[in-house]
C-alpha cells in the first residue's frame, strides 16, 4: 500500500465513528476536546477532525487558555460540514 506523504487513510464517512464527531459537530458552535470526547465516545478527537477535513468539513481549532490558568483548551467549530453523508 503506497500512499502520498502528508495523506490520510480516512475511515469511511457514514462510519458509526465519524458519525458520531459529526453529531457533536454539526450545531456550528465550539467544542473542547473532551466534549467531544464525552458526547461522541472517541479519544483521538485531533486524527477524526483531521479525517472529517479529508471528506471536505471546513473546521477550525482554536487554542485558549484554561479558565483556572492550568494549560490550554482546544475548541473546534464547525463552519461546513462534509461534501457527501
């Protein structure tokens, strides 16, 4: 199997997986990861962002500071969803 560098092996879109971000993701508002963690039931929310992108969802992540000072929080919006369900 030859693949680009930089590509992906993106699952399926219609997968029960991605399905699930997109359900989180699909009210337009911003997200933390472990929102998406807890209401999608995935753990590598960066890899099915990065997947959903592939299928041609627009998303943005943007990168706060915690509210108690304690590291950062990420938070990912989605502004288009995917070209085909």
């Amino acid at each position: 199997m030859s693949r680009a560098t930089g590509s992906i092996h993106a699952g399926p879109l219609d997968g029960p997986r991605l399905q699930r971000v997109l359900w989180v993701l699909e009210d337009g508002r911003p997200h933390t990861t472990r929102d998406i963690v807890r209401k999608a039931r995935v753990m590598a929310v960066n890899a099915c962002i990065a997947e959903l992108r592939h299928h041609g969802a627009e998303i943005a992540c943007v990168r706060q500071a915690a509210p108690n000072g304690g590291g950062w929080r990420f938070y990912y919006t989605m502004t288009k969803g995917p070209t085909a369900r």
